[in-house]
C-alpha cells in the first residue's frame, strides 16, 4: 500500500486558511504575516469569548505556539510549532462562522 502524502502546513497556509475569519472577528484588515496575525488572533479570540462562543478559550494555546514558531532558529523547530498551532486552529473557522450569525 503506498504511503499517504500530506501536505505540509506554513504560515502561508495559516494565513490562507484563517486571516479572513480572524480579520472578520477582530474588525481588522486581513493580516499578511504570522507577526500581524498574532495579535489579531488575540483580539479575535477575545471577541469570541466575550460572545460566549463554545470552544474559543481552547484557541488561546495556539497563540504562543506561533509566537514560537515566528522566533524557531530552525527549520525543524518552526515545523513542529507551526503543525502544534494548526491542530489547536483546526476549530476556528466553526467558531468564527457562529459568530458572524450573531452578529
């Protein structure tokens, strides 16, 4: 059976996958690098909880995980930041989507 491929996770990807929700829930512009999503992540998560949304607390420990990523020496280490933060990330869109409907 051949090995499943899957593909690896940027910051790039991050900010593809998530900069337009986060920019929605924070009420900024949609950020360009990890350095200027990090703290709208912060304001958005902050925006969620103070809505009462369910499960956004738990988005909190993706935040330094990528500060540790933007600051990795290397390669390896970024990577290993970089799949953590997108594990804890994976529920963002769900919670975002909920409160645009309350808004």
């Amino acid at each position: 059976m051949p090995a499943i491929k899957t593909q690896k996770v940027t910051a790039e990807t991050i900010l593809t996958r998530y900069a337009n929700d986060v920019a929605f829930a924070s009420s900024n512009t949609p950020a360009t690098t990890l350095a200027e999503f990090i703290p709208q992540l912060d304001a958005a998560i902050d925006e969620l909880q103070s809505a009462g949304i369910t499960g956004s607390f738990a988005l909190n420990t993706a935040i330094p995980l990528l500060t540790e990523a933007l600051a990795a020496e290397d390669d390896e280490s970024r990577q290993s930041f970089i799949d953590a933060a997108t594990r804890r990330l994976k529920n963002l869109g769900d919670a975002v989507d909920e409160f645009r409907d309350m808004v």
